[in-house]
C-alpha cells in the first residue's frame, strides 16, 4: 500500500491523491503540513528535505516527491487502461506540457490572491497585489481556454493527467476571481472534470483553506 504524506487542503496533495483516486489505489493519506506540522522536523526532511508537501512512499521504501512527477510515475505504473497516461507519445507530450505550464504559469499567477485572500486577515490585505494576482491568472485561464476550444481535454479528446494539474488550478481560479472573463470553452471542460468522482472526492469537496 502506498503512503501520501500531506494535507489534503494542499493543492499539490490534491493532485496527487486526485490521481490516486483515478487509478483506484489502495493507499494511506498522512497529516502533515499546514496546521499539522511535521514538515520540517528531521523524520520528515529526510524523506523530503524541501519540507513541502507531497512525498509518496511505497512499501519498498521507493520515496518520490514534486506533485507532478508523482502523478506521473502512478499513472505510469499502475494505469494498465489509459485512464491517466495517453497512449500517443504526442498526447502525452502535450499532457506533460500543461502540466509545466500549471507549474510556471498558472501557479505562480494566483498564489499570490489565495495567500491574499485565504492566509491574510482582511485588514492586512494587499489589495493591489490581490488583484494583479486575479488580473495574471485571469489572463492565463484565456490561454487554456484558447486551447479547450480546439480539444475537449487539455491534451486531446480524453481526459488524462495533464487535466489534474490545471483542474486544481481551476477550481480555486473560480473561488478566488470574481468577475472573471467569459471562458465558455473552460467552463464546458471544468463542468466535465467536475464531475469526475475523485475530484469531488480529493478537489471539490474540499474547502479552501
């Protein structure tokens, strides 16, 4: 059985454990992190010496950490059916790739407004940064909208890992920016994701915090 060691309010937890939830895998989430701690004490640091949340471990003692590479390597080992990981060597080019752009674009763009928004009592807010924070990521949502406009799903016709990423993005994009820009082709792709069982499961049901 495999551990996830996180909290499950952490969006790089969620991706993790949205994946896992996909594939079906028996595993054991462990608090840490956040409100829980743990995170930079030396068990931990020696399992994951960033001290960030998610680190995977497996029965054999195998540890992986960084959200993506998790996603990928479960996705690569246990999804015997293309659930997760597209067969086509371009799909799966094209999966990878929104999941870097999660990671340099749309990530860095609304950290800023949830720190702002969710970490930051209201008296002590910047607004200037929350809303260049709202403007960016807005603005980077119009890029995937752009592209969910030529394919029902990030990298092609199905759903793959390259939506996890960019769908936990996305759920917090629409809690943290009001007033946002019409995305119809978003829109249609969040709905379809939305309603997946292990989002609702490991994304939607849980609150930002």
């Amino acid at each position: 059985m495999i551990k996830i060691w996180g909290r499950n309010t952490s969006s790089n937890v969620q991706k993790a454990m949205w994946a896992v939830g996909e594939l079906g895998l028996e595993h054991t989430r462990i608090d840490v992190g956040g409100a829980f701690g743990k995170n930079k004490e030396p068990p931990y640091l020696a399992m994951n010496p960033n001290g960030l949340v998610p680190t995977l471990e497996e029965a054999d003692g195998f540890l992986l950490w960084e959200s993506n590479s998790i996603v990928r390597y479960l996705a690569g080992k246990h999804d015997k059916n293309g659930v997760l990981e597209p067969k086509d060597a371009k799909q799966r080019a094209l999966a990878s790739k929104w999941m870097d752009w999660q990671l340099s674009v749309v990530g860095p763009a609304i950290t800023p407004a949830f720190w702002g928004l969710i970490r930051t009592p209201a008296e002590k807010r910047d607004a200037a940064a929350i809303k260049a924070s709202q403007d960016k990521t807005a603005a980077a949502m119009k890029i995937l909208d752009a592209q969910l406009a030529k394919t029902p799903f990030v990298a092609g016709p199905a759903f793959s890992y390259g939506d996890i990423p960019v769908g936990v993005m996305a759920y917090r994009y629409r809690q943290l920016v009001p007033g946002r820009p019409p995305t119809p082709n978003l829109d249609r792709w969040y709905d379809a994701i939305a309603k997946r069982k292990a989002f609702q499961d490991h994304v939607g049901s849980i609150p930002l915090s």
